[in-house]
C-alpha cells in the first residue's frame, strides 16, 4: 500500500493550492532528523553543484529575505508542541519554476554536507511535475 504525499498549507497570496508536498519517506526521514537537530526548514536555490536539490537546515539557521518565496509549510512535525516546517525557494528560481508541483523525495546517496540529511546516506529531491492550472 502506498501512502499518499501530504501537501504543504497555502502560503502565496491570492492562491488557494498547494505549491510542495512530502513523500511518506520524506516524513519518516525529517522525523527522525527533527529528534536529532529540532525544527527543520528547506531551501530551494537555483544554485549549481546540488542546486536541484532541496537543502534542509535547523530552522533559522538559513536566513531567508526579499529574494526569497515561501512556497509552503507542514505543520506535521514536534510532537505535542507542532511547529512549523517551511519550505522556502528563491525568488529567481520560482520564476522558473512558477507552473511546476514540487514533492519532496528520498533516495539513497550523499547529498550536500549543508543539508542535515547528508550523514544519514540518503539525500532529499525534488519530483516536479506541471500544474495545469495558471501559475
């Protein structure tokens, strides 16, 4: 039986749909991880080298700003006392990615050592796919 992604809650004004989802492996991983380092965040830059993968860090540890969207956030995570995790994309690369679904995934590899998942063995990724509705 395959669990389905849970979507993140409406953060851009004026829209009424999720932007980001997480995969069940992707809630199983950032649990395990929330134990270990507290509350998470995620950024998407348009970067090189993991520039295509989402970077997850200890909450506030990434500043965000004007150059930067919030694109969603989960309030699945801390337990008796839930706080939130965002999910943040810089403004360059939602330009591009304005028409696209983004579920965050989990697959075997070392991904960047900035992201907390990197001495797990496994790394986040993005799954897109394109929203047929106007962006």
């Amino acid at each position: 039986m395959t669990a389905e992604p849970i979507n993140a809650v409406v953060t851009l004004p004026g829209e009424d749909f999720s932007r980001v989802a997480l995969t069940p492996a992707a809630v199983e991983l950032l649990a395990k991880l929330w134990e270990q380092h507290g509350p998470l965040m995620f950024h998407q830059s348009g970067g090189c080298c993991d520039g295509s993968s989402p970077m997850c860090y200890p909450a506030g540890e990434f500043i965000t700003g004007d150059s930067d969207v919030l694109l969603g956030r989960f309030d699945v995570f801390g337990g008796t006392d839930p706080q939130p995790l965002e999910f943040w994309m810089s403004r360059e690369q939602f330009n591009y990615w304005s028409h696209t679904h983004l579920t965050v995934d989990v697959v075997q590899g070392r991904g960047s050592g900035f992201s907390v998942e990197a001495p797990e063995g496994k790394r986040f990724l993005i799954r897109s796919t394109l929203m047929d509705w106007p962006a």
